[in-house]
C-alpha cells in the first residue's frame, strides 16, 4: 500500500485524536484512505459527532482501523471540537498525541518529527501548508505569511503531552478560538511550548464555498489577538496610498503569493 510518505516504519508509542462532525462524507473515500496508512503508525481515536446515519456509515468504514467514539455526552462545552479533543485524549494511551483537524494530512517524517519534539516539550505547533493551492487556499496562504512574520501560525495540529493535558485539566470549551485556547492554557501551567517553522505539515484546502463561511470566524479569532489585529490594519493605509496612486501590481503583488512556479 501507498500512502503519504515513504517509510513505512512505525513510530513507536504515538497517539493520533482526530476529532469530526460532518453532515455529509463526499470526502470518506479519501479520509478513510488515510486512516489506514496512518492506522500503521499511531494509535487512531476518532472521535465523531456526526448524526446517526453518518457516524454508522463511519464505523463500517473504520471497523478494525481506529477506535471510533462518540463525544463524551457529560463534557460541557460549547465547542463540539472541544469536546472531541477532551475526549479522545481521555481515552488515548500514549504520552505522545498528535491531535488533528480532520483536513489535516500527516507523512512519516511528519509524525516522526513531533513525536521526538514532545520529548522536550509539552506542546508543538508545526506549520500547515495548504495542497492543492485553489485561488481562496493562496489568499489563507497570504494570512498565514503574515502570521509567521511576527512569531508563528495556528496550525489546525498539535502534538501534546497526555500527562500535561490531562494535569491541567483539559482547556475550555467554550471559546471560539480554541487551538489559541489551548496554547494560552498550556503555557499557563507552566507547560514548553515548541514552534518548529521548518515542520510543514499538509492541509487539504476547503472549497470555495467552505471557505466564505469561515470567513466570520477568522474575524473572531483575529479578535482574539488585538495587539496582532492593530498590526495587520495598520496596512491598510499603505494598501490605500498605493492604489491611490495607481500602484495596482505592486499592491496586488504583495497580496498575492507566489509559488515557487510563478502561480
């Protein structure tokens, strides 16, 4: 079988939570396909919100490859994430645990790379890229950019020390922005935070429609972070000066990324 990466070694002792709720599965053909290269190399808690038809679909797909559960019904959080995170860490064995959104796509290096870091650390955030790059996955890419000019992006993967976790008691679920939630909360307790920016890990774009509707949540969470906010509008002015002046490529241009191919 083929699967992202190469090397087929298992990383040893590696905990994988991914938690989910969908309304359709147009993409289970793929997300189980994953599953079961990643089966091979982490133990695998997905953990599924999805309502009854979908989540049974689910289990006949994922019977033998992951352990498949329901959210804790007892959590309470207002953030369905939240809750499938809390819980699959609960039932995770292992010290090590990557937790991922389930866009997210893993190689062996990938996994391997966190599993050494979390021996020094009780968090690591590495870098997700987005591949394939449609025009609105280029727009996200520029946000990003701007994020690591000033410390680091917030990735939608962690890897996370169960015995730090579950010391502090898990996070709050009832915030918007819950991977910022995590990250303040484990350095709270004292926890070591990694930012790795040479760790890429791959991203499958949303489609286009997917994509507006996150759009009112990216403002939430931009407000999350004013002093971050106050740095990206001072911008606009000079956004404004250029077109102004009639400067349209070179203002389009910094807009835009580039890929290595020109694109």
């Amino acid at each position: 079988m083929t699967g992202p990466g190469t090397d087929p070694a298992h990383v040893p002792e590696l905990g994988y939570v991914l938690p989910l709720r969908w309304e359709e599965d147009s993409g289970l053909d793929e997300l189980t396909f994953y599953l079961r290269w990643l089966s091979r190399r982490a133990r695998v808690i997905v953990v599924d919100g999805s309502p009854d038809e979908i989540f049974g679909r689910h289990a006949r797909r994922w019977c033998g490859l992951v352990a498949h559960v329901r959210p804790d019904p007892a959590l309470d959080a207002a953030n369905g994430k939240v809750a499938g995170v809390v819980t699959g860490m609960r039932a995770a064995t292992a010290e090590h645990v990557v937790i991922a959104d389930d866009d997210v796509r893993y190689d062996a290096a990938g996994l391997a790379r966190v599993r050494a870091l979390l021996d020094r650390a009780d968090l690591v955030r590495p870098q997700n890229h987005f591949h394939p790059l449609p025009w609105h996955a280029r727009w996200d890419t520029a946000r990003t950019l701007l994020n690591r000019s000033l410390a680091a992006d917030y990735p939608g993967t962690f890897g996370v020390r169960r015995s730090t976790f579950l010391a502090m008691g898990g996070y709050d679920g009832n915030v918007l922005f819950e991977n910022l939630e995590l990250i303040r909360t484990v350095r709270a307790h004292g926890g070591r935070e990694l930012r790795p920016l040479d760790l890429y890990v791959r991203r499958l774009p949303p489609d286009p429609a997917r994509f507006w509707s996150q759009r009112v949540r990216q403002a939430y969470d931009d407000l999350a972070q004013p002093a971050r906010m106050a740095f990206f509008l001072s911008v606009l002015p000079c956004l404004a000066a250029g077109l102004l002046h009639g400067r349209h490529r070179a203002v389009l241009g910094c807009a835009w990324p580039r890929t290595r191919r020109g694109g």
